[in-house]
C-alpha cells in the first residue's frame, strides 16, 4: 500500500515543470529505500523488486546524469 502511494506520488509530479519536480522528487528517491525495506518485511522480496524496477524507470533520466556527474569525477 506504501508502496504504491509512492508511485502515485511519483506519477503526480510527472506533468510538473521540471524546476518544481526536483524537491519533491528528491525526497520520494530519498524515502525509496525506507517504503522498499518496508514492504520487504511485510510482503517479501517480490514486490520489492517490482517496486525497484518501477523506481529505477521512473528516474532513469535523473540517475542517469547522476551516475555521468560520478563517473566524470572519478
């Protein structure tokens, strides 16, 4: 159930400009580790990894420029 207002969440920010989607954002990809170990103890490894999956697609643009911000650093 957590999980999935999460996702609402995420999808509600969507058709958001982008410079009002970062805060928002940022907190729900900072909360993403605490709902998943939540469902995890609750419901198993299976919706975990649903919701990882939906996790990593809907912020696949905003990791993707993190991990290019890391990798030039290094």
């Amino acid at each position: 159930m957590v999980l999935a207002i999460w996702a609402l969440a995420t999808m509600a920010l969507a058709p958001l400009p982008l410079r009002h989607q970062i805060l928002p954002g940022l907190a729900l990809l900072l909360v993403l580790p605490v709902v998943l170990v939540w469902t995890g103890r609750v419901h198993g490894y299976l919706p975990v990894l649903i919701g990882f999956a939906a996790a990593v697609s809907l912020f696949r643009k905003p990791l993707k420029v993190l991990w290019r911000r890391l990798v030039r650093r290094s």
